[in-house]
C-alpha cells in the first residue's frame, strides 16, 4: 500500500484539498427476503446522511480507474476517513470488511435494519436502526441520526484518548500496518484469494447449483457473469446489443477473454457486479467516442 502523501493546503487550483471520503460496505445484490432494488433504496439514503455529515460517500469497491478488486477493497477500508457499515442482511462479504476495518483500529459506524438482530459477537458496538419499510417520516429521522454519528464517531477518532473496538480486549497492534504495509495489503489480497478458491472448491455455482465436473473453468466463468446479467436491468442487455454484442454470452467470453476466467471464478457476486458494470462504462465510453468521430468524419 502506496505512504501517504503530506497533505496540500486547500487552493483555488485544488478543490478537492479537503475532500474527505466516508467507505460504504453493504450488500449491492437483491438478497431474500428484501424486495428488489432495496438495497439502492438504502444507498440513497445513506449518501443523503453522509453528505449532511460532510463526507464524500463511496463504496470500498469503487476505484477511478481498472484495478484489482480486492485490493481496492482492502486500501479503502484501510485509508477511508470513516466507513459506515450495514450488516442487515448478515451478508458474508459485508462482515468480512467489517472485521478487516475494525482489526485495522479505524472508526466505523455501523447500520442496521431495526427487525434483524446483530450477530452476538459485536452486540456490544453501538448502531444505528433504520426501518425496513424505509417509509419517509422514519428515515428523514435515521438519516439526522447517522449524520450525528458520523459526525461524533469521526471527531472522537481523532482525540489521542479514542479508544476502538479491538482496544477493549487488551492492547494489540495490527501486523504488517506501518513500514511494511505494502506486505500486509499484498498478505489480504492472498486472503481474499484463497478465500475464493475455497468457495470454488464446495462445488457449487453461483446459483447454488452442482457444477459439472466435466466442464472447463472457462464454462463456470461464463455462467457466473450470465447469472449476474440475469440479475441487472433489461436496458443492461440492451445496451449489450448497441455495443455490438450479439447475445449476452458474447460478452460473457469477451469479459473472460479481458480478464481472466481464473480471475473471475475468484470473485463473489457483488465484486463481479462491480466488474461488469466498470466493463459496461469503459465500453459504453469507448464506443461513444467512435461514433463521435466516425460522425465528424461523414
């Protein structure tokens, strides 16, 4: 992981000086028993508390140019200023980054769903219930609610007296942070990795369904970038078609072609996601910029 930088004093020529990023973890999927497009309901809503709070919200897994994945996770959660973490729906990815963020000793405020009970091991960590009905009088209050707490948590973070979670269970210090945190941002990606390669190994897909062992890798790379098509609006798949492909297998095989099958059966869901949809815009891009000239050419 790259030092810090001494920071500049704000300019005319450097608005963004000050700019300081508030990390999101959150499931991005539709996930059971929630309805479609809730957890797009509670992005919006948590940007609205953000921004109040005066943070530029994102997501750990948003990046401004082509990366790794996992290592854009693992920096942001490491780098971020504050993360605010929903664990309503317990999703094994949103935990994992919530781990890492605590182990790490930087402040977090977490969120939750007010009908699901918080796993009994961070019961102790104080968080803020939203209504799983999202209705409008409740949220305008849970979003004065977050902003005060990200205000409080992020301003406690940086007394010398803040004490985090981990503190509470004796003094620790996090291996590899410091002089060698290149080692330690290389140790997680081989973690998150590793971690994927025992997924694989359950023989399962995606869908949950028992893989043929006679099919190659490529096979089980293109199924699982179709079954996360299958889960995106029908303008996706249209906007497949006016980017010359054909069917959406085609652009199954092209993004394995760019990537890597290995690479791809390695992420989980909501990475892949964030995969296609960075694939999609540098696309959407590129063609945009063909027409254009074939256009000023005519």
């Amino acid at each position: 992981m790259a030092k810090k930088k001494p920071a500049q004093e704000p300019t005319a020529e450097t608005p963004e000086a000050d700019e300081r990023f508030c990390g999101i973890v959150m499931p991005i999927s539709d996930i059971i028993p929630y309805p479609p497009g809730h957890w797009a309901d509670v992005r919006g809503i948590l940007d609205a508390a953000i921004k109040k709070a005066g943070f530029t919200p994102k997501l750990v897994s948003e990046a401004e140019d082509a990366t790794i994945i996992q290592g854009t996770i693992i920096e942001n959660l490491y780098e971020n200023e504050i993360i605010v973490c929903d664990i309503s729906a317990q999703n094994a990815n949103v935990m994992l980054e919530l781990g890492i963020r605590l182990a790490v000793k930087k402040p977090v405020v977490i969120v939750n769903d007010k009908q699901i009970t918080p796993p009994f091991d961070i019961t102790t960590i104080k968080y803020c219930p939203y209504p799983s009905d999202l209705r409008h009088p409740t949220v305008a209050k849970f979003i004065d609610d977050l902003c005060k707490a990200i205000k409080n948590t992020y301003e406690a973070s940086q007394k010398p007296d803040y004490r985090t979670f981990m503190d509470y269970f004796g003094k620790m210090t996090v291996p590899g942070l410091g002089v060698e945190e290149v080692q330690w941002k290389e140790y997680m990606e081989t973690m998150f990795r590793d971690l994927g390669r025992k997924i694989d190994r359950t023989g399962h897909d995606a869908k949950g369904e028992s893989r043929n062992q006679e099919k190659g890798p490529s096979y089980r790379a293109v199924n699982k970038i179709n079954h996360i098509l299958d889960l995106m609006p029908e303008e996706t798949i249209q906007d497949l078609r006016k980017l010359t492909f054909t069917t959406p297998t085609s652009f199954c095989l092209h993004l394995v072609d760019r990537i890597g099958d290995r690479q791809i059966r390695e992420l989980n869901q909501e990475q892949l996601y964030s995969v296609i949809c960075q694939e999609l815009s540098r696309l959407r891009k590129r063609f945009s910029s063909s027409s254009s000239s074939s256009s000023s050419g005519v």
